[in-house]
DNA sequence: GTGAAAGCGCTAACAT
DNA sequence: ATGTTAGCGCTTTCAC
C-alpha cells in the first residue's frame, strides 16, 4: 500500500506537505505541489479515508436507513441519493430494515462505529424514540418520509395526496368509492376528510384492508376484490389505492373479473412509479417529487453537517400532484 | 465520544483487556470480562471501525457497483445483497454507475480508499482493463452479472434464457418472430441460434432496437411497434422484449393499437420483476434467480475475503427458468 | 491472564 | 512556505 509517508520520501518533502498538497492547501510553493503531484501519480497513491477520518476530518459517508427497497417510490429516492451525494464527494451506507426497530438500531449504531457524518432517515410510524437516540448521538440526520420536529425533515403531505384523489373522483361525479390499503396511512385521512367536507360521508366509504408491507398476495387481493364486487356491485364506482402497485394488483383483479376500468369502476393509485403510465389502462395516480425528495434530504443533510451553531429544525414541504390518467377518464 | 480507553479506565484494567473481550478473545478472566462488558454497556460504548480498521483488522465494508438501479432486476439483487451483508455483519456501500467507466473507475477508487474488504461487480460490457485495475489492487471482487476469467463470478447465462423462450415459442407453433431490445444481449444469441437449430432461419426475425438504458420513450416504441403492426401485421406472431418493463411498454402499445395478447400476438419478457405477473394479461417471462445471485455473490466474495491462499477464480452458473404466464398461452 | 508500548495512515497545531 | 510532532482509537506483539 502507497501511503503519505512514501510520497513524501520519493518526493523529498515533509509528510505534512504531502498532505497539505492533497488538500488543496494554499500554502505550497507551485514547485514543491507539481513534485508531489508527480509522485502520487507515479506511486497511482490513494488517501485512506479511515486514517483520514480518525486523524479528525471528516469521513464524508452518509448512512440511509430505508424502511422497504423494494417499494419503487423509494428505490427512485435512493438513486437520487446516491447520484447527488456522489455528486457532493459523499459515500452511501445503506440499510433496509422492513421497520424492525432492533435493526434500524443496530444499523444507526453500525453507522456511528463508522463514523459516518450523518443520516438519512425513512420512518413511518412515530420514532421519536430513536429520533432522540440519535439526536442524543450527536449525529445530525434528516428524515425524508415524515415531518419531524426533532430533526430537519423534507416530506411530501400525503393527506393533500389523498385529498386530490377524493376531489378528482368528486369531479368525474363519483359518489361510492372504497379504499384499498393501510388503514393508518395519512393519505386515507386526507382522502376521507376531504369527502366528508364535500357532502358525502366518509363512513360509506368501502375498506378493503391490506397491510403495508404488501405481504397480502396476489391471491388475497383478488378474492377480496371478488367479495367487494360481488356484494357491492353496483354501488362503488370508484376506487383508490394507497401505492400503485397495489393499484395495479387491483387493477389486475378488476379485469379478471371482467370489470372494465374506467367504464366500469374508476381506479387511482397513488406514487406515480414509471410503471404506473405503462400498464393499460395507464393509471391515474399521485405523484410525489422523489427527485427533489433524494436531493434536497442530502443537501439538507450535508448543509447541516457543515453548520457549527446549532439553527432549530428545518421542515420542507414538497407538495404532491395528481396526474390524470385512463384509468378514472369516465365519468359515470 | 466514549473510546476504550474510558472503558479500561473505568474498569480499571489495561487498554489491551478491553481489546480483549470486545474481540472475545479466550484469555481473559471471566471476572474481568464482567467488569468490562459492565461499563461498555453503562457509558454505552460503540466501536470505532475507522480506527479499528486503521490498527489492523477488517474494515466490514463491501462496496458494489451498479449499471443501474432503476432495473427492479438489480434492485432485488441489491436488497438481498444487504440482507445478507447484515446478516453477516458487513456493510454495504453503493455506486449506480449508468455503466459511465469514469464513474466505475472512481467509484471503485473510492472504495479502495475506504479499505473496502471487496467489491461485488456489476458489469455488462467487457470490462478486462476494470477486473485487471482492481486485481493489480489486489482487492477481491465478485461479478454477478458476467462470468469471467479474472474474478468470481455468479451468473446466469443468458443464451440459454433466450433459448428457452426460443423453444417455447416453437413449442407454441410461432414461426414469425419479433425481438425489442439491445442488438449485443446474449439472450438475443441465444435466441436466434435456438431457432437456427430448430429450423427457422433466424434472418427472418424482426429486430427493433431498443438501447440498452430503456431511454426509448414510450412515444418511440409505440412509433415502432405501429411500424412493425403495419407493414408485418399478418406475419409476426410472437415477440420476445428483451426485459419485463420493455415488453410491458410493447404490451401498451400493442393493445393501444387494438392488437390482442395472446389472442393476436404471444409476448414474452425476461428478468421476472415483481409485476410482470400482476398485469393484464400476466407476463411469460424468464426467471433469473436474484436471490440466490445476491445472496452468493456476498457469500462468496466474504469466503474470497477470508482465504490466504489464492484459489483460482470460481464460476458459480445459475441457470434461467421459464415462467410461463397468459402473454403466450394461445397457440396459433 | 494481563499490561505496556509500538504503530496503522493521516491531520492539525506548533514551530521555524 | 515547510517541517516536526502529537495524537485520533484501535489491534497486536512482546514481556511478565
């Protein structure tokens, strides 16, 4: 292995050189950095980030705890972390922990053995619990899916998504509609509330439920589908899915069952994966900005990383939109 | 921040003891041990890997390099990789490289200098010059998406994916055929070779080309596909998309131009993404198994980690399967 | 079984 | 502008 110490001898310099070369110091005679330089391409010498790291500055590595990689809505969120934190001369860590506590404990003590200079954080039930271990930690962190008012958070308010839904079907005159999703989820407030302030009672409102984790197979789904339809038939006329790719399984059900969509029953997803314009019909759904959610969670992060006095938690507010698709065009 | 030396401070035995138990090395009285682990839990003590890294043992530290994530094919692969990193105590760093070799080349020279233990390698064009950078390195590396001659490899051979859509297209009674996709995947070789076998000339396949990084918009395959229904309408009977989003935007665009799957046209997809068998109708496609390829390439790279001596490089082959679904049940 | 001490590769005063 | 030196927190001989 090349170190700091070998360049400084090829070099004939002081080790302290070397490093301020390495720097960017401004104090190097032009002479004494184009010998250095030549060295360290010569050598092909790579920095030690961990020597680096410990020797006090700092480890330029961000730790992300996800809650499900597997749902695209955060994979797009991810991508955009890394291409930016990339982009900023950071490294990412990740962890995907299916909202285990004990591994989203582990994985910040694991982020903290490695130095790492902050974190991401996807949570979805209330952590204030670990947002307080971490804030007692000393580790500065964003969270990326819910407002926080212990750390900086960027997040999108998903009662507004679930409200543009309900003001969407209102509009195409839908009056019966059923939810299919968690029965926690803010979204379905905002769609419930919005319904209720428009004259049409959120308690008629169908709710199909399935666990956030999308454990419920295909095979669920549908027979619960078949149960709606079979007994209600005739009344819904419209129906929102808490993410789109429940939304597609739904749609999936629908037209097995010979249901046509929109004729039939109108369907919004809500997420906007780049598969939700693809499927047929292409389907409505609530978009929410993960591009400027990945990059603004890490330039937060790294803004507050670099800020000695301690400012009060910044909360950014990215708003969700509809987009209109096939899937509710028909007005009943 | 609390260090071992607090800890031997407070338990009142040397720096090395405390070393001692935390690596649960046998020479310790269990007295002493007692004491230790008493005051890491009560100051609440967390390794710093940097510094542990720095004096000599492991760093726990995999990196991987991405072509691109936005594939759901290698975001399974990647959530399996971290389980099983967890699972055995290592930790993952990402780079989604777009297949750009200036970033492949830093990204791995980022990992070098965070004392990577070994790198899980994305790779889909030859990369000979890369596996030898990172050999002369001598960093150890694991490829899980072409074998080589280098490194390990987990891989799945393509050829005899396409060969199996191949045969099952025959089997079907298609004889006029469509492949969407890159001119240079092995699943297209091996497509084509299948069918030379079997007695149709593979000149008479359609190829629409399809650049490999899915830029083609959905306008552009719609404006294809419309080409291709036009002029070969009465000839083409099935078409192979060489990966499941591609052929869910052909499935769009044919049924937007009124063209039936299976009824009119069989279609076909490869890589088995989570949705490929929740659309309408349900996606034949081939299999890759992403789990078993995460999951060995982690275990394998860790067995290479952990050798002294050099065994010569291991080809781990898994073979495709065909899945097949409703997009190809109708037989001509 | 336990401790003292050297040193991993680097940064950051502190001198000069 | 440059060199010397003292650590950063840990592992690992080497003594005892």
């Amino acid at each position: 292995m090349v170190t700091m110490k070998d360049i400084a001898e090829y070099s004939k310099v002081s080790l302290a050189t070397v490093s301020r070369v390495l720097n960017g110091s401004s104090n190097v005679s032009v002479e004494k950095r184009k010998q250095v330089m030549e060295w360290v391409h010569r050598l092909d010498y790579n920095i030690n980030i961990s020597a680096s790291g410990l020797a006090g500055s700092s480890s330029s590595l961000i730790g992300v705890i996800f809650s499900d990689l597997a749902n695209p809505f955060f994979m797009d969120i991810l991508i955009q972390m890394e291409e930016e934190a990339y982009r900023l001369g950071y490294s990412i860590i990740i962890s995907n922990t299916h909202g285990q506590k004990n591994k989203i404990r582990e994985s910040i003590n694991t982020f903290e053995a490695r130095q790492v200079d902050g974190v991401l954080l996807c949570i979805d039930s209330d952590e204030t619990a670990l947002m307080q271990y971490i804030l007692q930690k000393n580790i500065p962190a964003v969270s990326f899916t819910q407002p926080s008012e212990l750390i900086d958070s960027v997040y999108t308010p998903m009662e507004k998504g679930g409200a543009l839904v309900a003001q969407h079907f209102l509009d195409m005159g839908h009056e019966k509609m059923a939810y299919v999703g968690d029965k926690n989820e803010p979204k379905l407030t905002g769609f419930l509330n919005h319904l209720n302030q428009n004259g049409i009672d959120s308690e008629n409102v169908n709710i199909i439920e399935v666990d956030k984790w999308g454990n419920l197979s295909n095979y669920e789904i549908t027979k619960r589908i078949r149960e709606l339809t079979s007994t209600k038939k005739d009344e819904i006329t419209a129906v929102f899915a808490f993410n789109d790719v429940t939304a597609i399984q739904v749609m999936q059900a629908f037209q097995d069952e010979g249901i046509r969509i929109p004729e039939d029953i109108a369907l919004a997803g809500f997420d906007n994966i780049s598969l939700s314009r693809k499927i047929s019909p292409p389907l409505t759904t609530v978009g929410q900005p993960t591009k400027e959610i990945g990059r603004l969670a890490v330039e937060i992060l790294i803004k507050r990383i670099n800020q000695e006095n301690i400012a009060p938690p910044e909360a950014i507010t990215l708003e969700p939109y509809l987009i209109v698709r096939k899937s509710t065009r028909q007005t009943k």
